[in-house]
C-alpha cells in the first residue's frame, strides 16, 4: 500500500454464510452506525448461489448471535432451526455385524470431574467400562436418549440446562444474517458480479471493477468468494496447502428429505454414521431432514455412493435427486496477504464431520475483526499474527477431525486401513496418543488457547472409541468408592429432572415458534 492510513473503508466480496458472518463481526467491532467514516459493504452476485455449506453448528455460535444482538426465538422461527446437544457417532468404532450397531456420543456439557473424575475408574474398571463414556460424566448423553431439548419452555433466550448449538436451514440462516447487517449494523450491499481485481506495484489490491458502472474502492478486501478464491489465490497468488493426504474425504453427496408425518420425533442431536468408505450426516430440522454422504472419490465411484445413500434412506435416487459437492480440502497458508483476508471457503476446509465449516467461519471472522488495526501502519505485523493463529487452528481441527479415523477399528474396506495408517498423522498428534497410552489427557496438553477443540472434546471422542489409556501402574489410587457412587447417584437425579422438567424436542420448538423465549 503506498500511503499510510486510517483503515476506514472495507468491501466484503461474496454473499455467502461465511460474507454475512464476517459483515455482522466487523460492523459489530467498527459500528458503522456511530462512526460516519467507517464503511463496510459486501458485494455479492445476484447470479452465483452460495454453496450453502453446513447446517450444523458448535456452541460457539450460540454466543455469536447474542453478541450480534439477534434474537434466539426469531432465529428458531426463521431459520427451521432445531437444537443441537451432541453428535452421535455410529458405527465409527468398529463395522456393524449381524446388524447390530455401536455408537458413542460426543456431547457439548463438560464432562463432569467432580466429586470424583469417573475417568480412570472407568477404564480401570472392567465392569464399568461397558458404561458409555458420556453417560457417566454428564447427563446430557441421557437427555439425548430421552429426545428432549436442553432448556425448559420459560428458560431465557441462550439459557438452558445444557449447553447446545443448533441445526439450521443455511440458506435461511444467510438471509436473515444479511437482514440485520444492513438494517441494524449499518453494512451496505452492493448486487453486482465482480469482473476485474486491480492490483497497484505492491500488489495490494486498489480497487474492484463490476458489472455496474461504478468501482469498488477500499482499504482492505475481504475474500468471501468460495473456493475459487477470486483475490487471495487468483489476483494475489495465494499459496493453498491441502491435507487431501491427511483428511481422505473430498467428495458429498446432499439432499433434503422430508419427514414422512408432522409429528415425527426430531433428534437433538446429529447423526453421523460410517460407512465402508465415508460417513453419513443425518440433521433433523423443524420441517425436514438435511442428510448427506461424505466419501472419497479414491476408494469409491459415484455410481456406488449414490447407491450407499439410497441404501441408508431405503428409497431409491438418481443424481437429479441429490446435490454433488466437490471439497477443496485444505487451507490458505497465508489467510491474510497485504490488504486481502480470505474468509470461508477461500480461507479454507475440512469435512463437517465436527461441524467445522460455520465453526470456522465464524471464529476466524472474529479473531479478524479483533485484529483489525486501526492503521495500515500496523497492517502487516496483524496479518503476520493473524496468519500464525489461523494456521495453528486449521492445523488443530485437521488433528481433530483425524482422530475420529485413525481410533476406528474397522479394517472392512481400503478407505478405513488408509484412515488408520500412522504415517498420515501429524507429529503433534502422534505425539499426544504416545502420552495418552499411559496417561489421561489433561488441560497441560493443549498448548494453544486458539484452539477451536480442547480437553473435553478430546475426551468426549477418545474414550467414546474406547482408547486404551493404560492406567494399571497407578490403579490402588483409584479406591474411593463412595465418592463414585455419588457421582452415579448424581447423574441419576439428573436423568430424573429430565424426565419431569424437560419437554420433548419437537414440543418444545413448537411452543417457540408459536409463543418466543423470555428475554434475557
């Protein structure tokens, strides 16, 4: 950039999930609305459709939309949403025989430690390690069980007696990001297609050139444009790092199914289902079912996918039926370059196995905003920083996502022995399953506060797939057997108050739509 000045005017390229929630955290920090000389304008292309990557969330998001000052119950009501209080993983530990599945639950409480950690009881413990996991550390695994929401009908909006995330409609969930950035957060929209990126002699980018007979100028860009990556890869030369190598999956297959009555039970919580060569995700909104198969197209046609697919919804499909997304697994390895931050898709990612995609998109567009400097004085130590953070966090949630693959023990097809092999794990997370082989994961293993997976969500799956930590040097420290059964007595006066107070899913999104939430 040639001249040092004010960071003032910023233009977000590509209306997307990921634009909208990178327009409401930078309008949220910078206040367009209080500050004249601040300018924030996304332009998107009334043309292109968005991918709509993603119907699942975390809890994060929870704390994003009451931070964006968007009302839980509009939300619920407007975007065919439902609650998320786990994912339930099946078949992932071992391949189904005789049809009998396995399954595990990786819930959002943490796992409750005390009056005892259950934790090396439980795998000490032969009879007490039949118990899931999940269920002796929380009650929420139980509550799943049950069908019931996290929150009672008279409990305040992003209140609940469980911590949850949602499952949304994506296309819904852009718009009404779009509707309160414009009208209550001040960012401007701008419909046209972007035909030209300029770049001056430091190959910063001076300004857009559309379809309309203006030019977009700004100070700094925003790379909103999905995986073509129009600024930071095809105007800046940004540098792609896949882990098509690491994360197998690079192919889905999406549809939209209705339910076969109005009153059908709708989980809370996702589905994931491993299959010979992928997994299934299987989302219950309010008014429908969002599933979809995620595989590799190195171990499987298309043909025998699409087949997989009809096979679990038992119901025939043709490719007219279903929407075919390529994955461009992978991130940027500089998300920010000069003047230009990729968001999203152009930033990067990884299967949805964890919901990663919104998590992602979220997350990143506010570290971005809290980064932003004030002056272009500062631009390149924040980008350098931003950059550092970014890839750690990408590099975590690929260590993250890989552990699901590499505990399984399933060897009944090529796509799971590939998943297995140690040469495709990173040195940090070979490291850390070295460590754990005699000792339980604790708060001192995870070195990185940006993380977007920590302590509880490693325990939650390690234990799930039945890790064997190997605790026997250390067994006659673990004897205080009243204190243990207080804790099962606890979980089952929990299991109790569900039961009574705790109405079921569906119920308790139906009162919502028809009365709202009390205000917080």
């Amino acid at each position: 950039m040639a001249d040092k000045q004010n960071i003032k005017r910023i233009v977000i390229v590509g209306g997307g999930t990921a634009g909208w929630l990178a327009a409401c955290h930078l309008a949220k920090k910078l206040e367009p609305f209080k500050d004249s000389t601040i300018s924030i304008t996304l332009v998107d292309s009334p043309d292109i459709p968005t991918i709509g990557v993603g119907e699942g969330t975390v809890p994060v998001m929870k704390d994003t939309l009451r931070y964006f000052g968007i009302s839980e119950a509009e939300f619920v009501q407007k975007c065919d949403v439902s609650f998320k209080q786990s994912i339930k993983f099946v078949d992932w530990e071992v391949a189904p025989n005789k049809g009998q599945s396995s399954f595990y639950h990786h819930i959002f409480d943490f796992p409750k430690l005390t009056p005892v950690d259950v934790t090396p009881y439980w795998l000490l413990d032969k009879t007490l390690g039949q118990t899931h996991f999940a269920d002796l550390v929380s009650v929420q695994s139980h509550a799943c069980a049950l069908g019931v929401g996290p929150k009672r009908p008279n409990d305040k909006e992003y209140t609940g007696i469980f911590n949850y995330a949602y499952h949304l409609d994506a296309g819904k969930f852009t718009q009404l990001l779009s509707q309160h950035a414009i009208e209550n957060l001040g960012v401007k929209n701008v419909k046209a297609n972007v035909v030209d990126v300029h770049t001056n002699k430091q190959n910063f980018i001076s300004h857009l050139t559309t379809d309309l007979p203006s030019t977009l100028t700004a100070d700094i860009f925003v790379d909103c444009t999905g995986f073509k990556a129009l600024l930071i890869e095809q105007a800046l030369g940004g540098e792609f790092l896949s882990k098509k190598e690491v994360l197998l999956t690079d192919t889905a297959f999406a549809i939209q199914v209705p339910y076969d009555h109005p009153e059908q039970t709708i989980p809370p919580f996702t589905i994931s289902t491993a299959q010979e060569n992928g997994w299934i995700w299987d989302i219950g909104l309010q008014s429908r079912r969002g599933v979809g198969y995620v595989f590799s197209s190195k171990h499987q046609s298309d043909d025998d996918a699409l087949q997989t697919l009809s096979d679990y919804l038992k119901r025939p499909l043709t490719y007219s039926d279903v929407r075919k997304i390529k994955m461009k697994v992978g991130y940027q390895k500089r998300a920010w370059v000069n003047n230009c931050v990729a968001m999203g898709l152009s930033q990067g990612f990884v299967e949805p196995l964890e919901a990663t995609g919104l998590l992602m998109f979220d997350v990143t567009a506010r570290v971005f905003a809290n980064m932003l400097p004030a002056h272009t004085e500062n631009m390149a130590l924040s980008a350098k920083r931003f950059n550092q953070d970014i890839c750690q966090m990408w590099e975590s949630t690929c260590d993250f996502i890989k552990l699901h693959y590499y505990l399984s023990k399933r060897d009944d097809s090529e796509f799971w022995k590939d998943n297995r092999n140690s040469a495709s794990l990173s040195d940090e997370l070979k490291e850390k399953l070295e460590v754990w082989k005699y000792k339980i994961p604790s708060q001192f293993d995870f070195r990185y506060t940006i993380d977007s997976f920590r302590l509880d969500n490693f325990l939650y799956v390690l234990y799930g797939m039945n890790f064997p930590t190997n605790l026997s040097h250390e067994a006659s420290k673990y004897t205080d057997v009243d204190k243990l059964n207080k804790l099962k007595y606890e979980i089952d006066q929990g299991v109790l108050f569900c039961k009574k107070h705790l109405q079921p899913h569906r119920t308790l999104l139906e009162h919502i739509c028809r009365h709202g939430m009390a205000k917080g």
